[in-house]
C-alpha cells in the first residue's frame, strides 16, 4: 500500500492499519511492498478488469460506506463473473476528500472485509491519495479461468439464442427510489429495489457454468440493450429481443405501472450486474438446466439472426423504438 | 473498455475509439472485451502495483496532457522497476470532468502512445467515466519477473550497504519552480528539475540488473528518507544516511542554496522515482559497475545496521532532525 499526498500522514498510516488485515493472500504481502504477485495456477489465465465509481455519479454521498465499497467491489467481480472466471484478489485506488472520517473509512473496510469472504478474495495492494473533489474509488479485480477459456463478447452466431440472467431494471427503479423517495411503494418492493441498486449480485457461479457453453457474454451494465449492442457489434450479427420475454420483479411494476414504459426503461436502466448471453441451440436445454445450480433464474429473451445491432421487438416483431440504449447517470 | 456514466455517449465513443489503438497486445483485445488476459510467459511471476494521480494534488490542472498521461504512467512503472520487473502492460481508469475537451485526451493519448514505444508496453483495459470533481487517474500496471525473483522491501541485514540511483530532490525543486515561477534561475536549470518533476524516469534496466544483487528495494516516491525507513520496517533494520554522499544536482543548489537545508530538502522532498535499494557488502563492487549499462549514476549513501528507523547523519555522526520524512503536496 503507498500512500502519496501525504498532507494527513498520520490518517494515511491509520489507514494503511485499517486495510492490512484485507490483504491475506500471500502475493499481497500484508500491503508491506510496492507490488503485488498475482501469478495465475498453472493451466490457467489471469483476467484483470477495472472500474471506477465516482460519489455523485454511481452513488450517493449518503449511502452507507459499506454498502459503496461492496458495490465498487461488486461491480468489478460482475465483469469476471460473465468471463467465466474464479475472483482471486483485487487492487484499491481509493482518492479521499479531507471531510472523510475514520468512521466512514472503517465501515468501508468493513464492507470490503464481508464481501471478501463472501467471494473469497483477498486485497492485494493499494493507493491511498487525497482528493479536492468527490470520493473516487477504483478497483482493479483478478480472476482465474482454464487458459484459452474466457468468455468474449465475440463468438455470437446466427440462430444462437439469447439469455439473460435474474431480472432486469430493479437498479434503475431502485435509483428512481433513491431519488424520489418512492413513498408510494410497499415497503418490501422499495427494499428489494434500493438492495438491487446498492449491492448487485454478481453472477459468479453462472459465469463459471457457462464455460464451454456460452457463445458470447457479457455483464449488464450499461444497459440490456446496449450490451446486447456490444456483443452484436463484436461477433458481428444482430440481435433480437423479444419485449414479452424480458424477466421483470414484481416491484418493478410498482414503479413505472405502464407495462411497455416499463419494458424500455428495464431494457435501458442498466446497473443490473446480471449476465447477458449467446448460446448455440444445442445447448439451450443444458443452459436453462443450469438455474438451478447457478441460484438465479435464466430466461431465454430472443435469438442472433444475421445483421446487425441489437433491437427490441414487440409481439407483432415491430422493433421498440428506443431513445438511448443505455445507461443515464444521475 | 467501458464507458460508466454516459451522460456523454457520443464523447465517450470518441474515447474509446481513442484509445483503442494504445490495445495492441493479444490480451487487451483492442478494448472491445469487458476484462483482459495479462498471464505472464512460463516460469515468471505476474507483479501488479497500482496508483492514482489526482488533478490539484499530483499535478497542476494547466500542465500539458501529454506529459501528466506520461508521469501517471511512468509513477507506476517506476514501482515495477524498484521491484525489477520487465513491464508489459496497463489498466487505466480515467475520471473526466465536463470541462476536457478533445484536444486534451487527444494530447493525454499521444502521451501514453509515445510512452508505451518507449517502455514496450500496451494499455490493457480500462474505464473512463464522469467526475463533478477534477481530473483523477488510477493507472494498475503488470510486470514479469522470474518467479520467485521479485525484489522487495523486506532483506535488508545490518551490514548491507544501502544505495540509490540518480539525483535526489530535482522533483522538489521542480515543484518550486512551477509554483514561484524559478525566474531567478538559469533557463537550462529551471527546465532540468520541471523535466524531473513532470516526466520522472523509470530505472527499469537498473532494476531489472539489481535482481541477485540487491537484498532490498523500492522507488523513491514518498521522499529517500521515508522510504528507506519502509525497508528498515520491513527488514528490522536500521538504516543510516550519510548527508555528505546524497547524489544532488547542480540545478538544485540554485533553488535551494544553503547546503544543509538543500540536503534535508532534498532527502525529504519525494517524487523522485529513483530506486533506493540494499545490497550486501560483497555485490558492492557489482552494483557500482552497474551505472554504466543501466544508464544512471548509482551512489552509496550509508549503511544498514542493528535497530530501527532510518536516520540522515552530518559529517560528524550526528542525527540531523528532520520534521517529516515524506513528501508534501501542493
């Protein structure tokens, strides 16, 4: 762990004590170096991927610090899950104003700690800076998968069929919840989608499953569509996504009532962490048998045909216009 | 690469696109994937280190694109190369207010383009996003080393000599420069340490020669004294610092000119990314013989000994106070 911009040293030490028992991997070294040794098993790849969340863009300065750094966590251990890869540790950049308090910086710990255990990983290294601006927390996650196995978003082919994992657009109604209160809804409703919102469930177990079976995937961040978009772009075919299919909570419904209205903006919301993803037809039975195991529900929603882009079909197969395939912030 | 917080879709399509030429390993996929492949050759560990530089903290916000992409860049670098890592790649989170334009990621990305020739490394991934607050870069960069190999900070033994590479304090004085103008300076002088504050140097072959030879190492970020009392931590040593023997530029008498107070300044200032290390007394000659292939001045300071801490020495042996070790930011 360094520390740089070392106006508070003697927070940053207290820091540096705060995060040292998260780094219990042996290539961590208990933050004491400079670097980290991240050296994948034999026979395996070593998948990185990072992401960066911003107070005031992907959370608000409100929400308990625990549940942010489980989301920061969270939202990295998605993108590994829908590779198909084994989390195995992850780096920390953590930019702080000078308002922040060791309380908040012990429960963010704390979130770090229990989301650790939850998908065995280990913190292997860190920086801790200040920041004249909002809390900007970046992770770099690591994870395992049998080398030459990880899942792309290319290898999409016409007459694949097309999934999705859980549901999609509780996150979005979960912000419009945030935001606006949803004084309106029944108490459990507004606490299933505010959870969504702040601590997504990445999908791990599923990704894993989906090794030799998936043709493409991806994780469902920016939204349904545009990352349908991305794997259509990339594998070069188009995508069709049947509005009727998309699996929707029942709280959802309680947020936007009108059933298409709904449709687009869960399609578009993104922020959902679920795993969209292609397969050939030969294996749709053994992909659906998969939920089981997996712990999520998996809902066919349209298949790749050739072409290009992907789109939203209504029950007539008129395409759904859509403004904005993805993700608007707050 | 993905794009959180698309308030700006179309810019940030442009950034990607910008960026996607940097992606020329196998493993970034040219940024069309979610996570990268960094699995390092057979027979070599994988060492990552990450860092983020903050708008108004590490540099100033008038500083040109070009070189603050370099030094965000070349920061982690330089702790690849304390722990004599070959670097291979990088990860880049990048958080953007509204006000960049174009013309400074265009200029950031030339920036890490001529870098990554200069290095031979590829950027591997990453995120940008939107920020209410100022520029934040978080870079996670991956080195290969034999495994098993890596230099660290622990090693150090009471007899090693301790040494360090290049100048010490022309970042500092660099940093005066840029915040009081230098006006009074010789232009070549005023122009040598904002060079060294702005675009440090990586010892990548020195670091890289230093493994077998050092028993301790790190780069000299937090200040030379801060940093060798890591290694003395780490190591449970004492490490002594000879005043007389700190490596100074000539530039650096002109901005500080009383001597003691140059050195203490110096010793003190950080920012440096010259390699600190230990050696024992039988690779001294080896080491020293090192500066010409690896390019840089190698000079010994002192000496590691029983206790603890580590401590700057006048001519006389005695123990010059210092009030704090590390480096202080504007």
């Amino acid at each position: 762990m360094t520390n740089s911009a070392s106006e508070r040293p003697g927070e940053f030490a207290l820091i540096a004590e705060l995060f040292a028992p998260l780094a219990d991997a042996p290539g961590a070294f208990g933050l004491t170096d400079d670097a980290a040794i991240v050296t994948p098993p034999a026979g395996h790849d070593l998948v990185a991927t990072t992401d960066a969340l911003v107070e005031g863009v992907h959370f608000f300065a409100g929400d308990p610090a625990d549940l942010i750094a489980k989301k920061a966590l969270r939202v990295s251990l998605s993108d590994l899950a829908a590779k198909g890869c084994a989390p195995a540790g992850y780096l920390l950049a953590l930019s702080l104003p000078a308002r922040i308090e060791m309380s908040w910086l012990r429960a963010f710990a704390g979130g770090l700690h229990d989301d650790q255990r939850a998908f065995g990983v280990s913190l292997l290294g860190g920086d801790t800076t200040t920041t004249p601006g909002p809390v900007t927390i970046a992770i770099t996650a690591f994870g395992h998968v049998p080398a030459g196995a990880m899942l792309r978003r290319t290898g999409a082919r016409p007459g694949d069929i097309v999934f999705v994992s859980g549901t999609i657009g509780d996150s979005g109604g979960g912000l419009v919840c945030l935001k606006d209160g949803g004084a309106a809804l029944q108490e459990h409703h507004r606490a299933f989608l505010v959870g969504r919102f702040q601590v997504p469930q990445p999908r791990i177990a599923l990704g894993h499953a989906l090794l030799g079976l998936a043709s493409a995937s991806i994780d469902v961040s920016d939204g349904l569509i545009a990352d349908l978009g991305h794997i259509a772009e990339t594998s070069g075919v188009r995508i069709d996504v049947e509005a009727e299919r998309l699996p929707l909570s029942a709280a959802l419904a309680s947020v936007w009532p009108d059933r298409m209205d709904r449709i687009v903006r869960a399609a578009t919301a993104g922020d959902d962490y679920e795993i969209a993803f292609t397969a050939p037809p030969e294996h749709g039975d053994a992909v659906l048998g998969l939920a089981t195991s997996a712990g999520v529900p998996i809902t066919q929603i349209g298949l790749a045909t050739a072409g290009e882009g992907a789109v939203l079909l209504d029950a007539n197969r008129r395409q759904i216009p859509i403004d904005r395939p993805g993700y608007v912030h707050f």
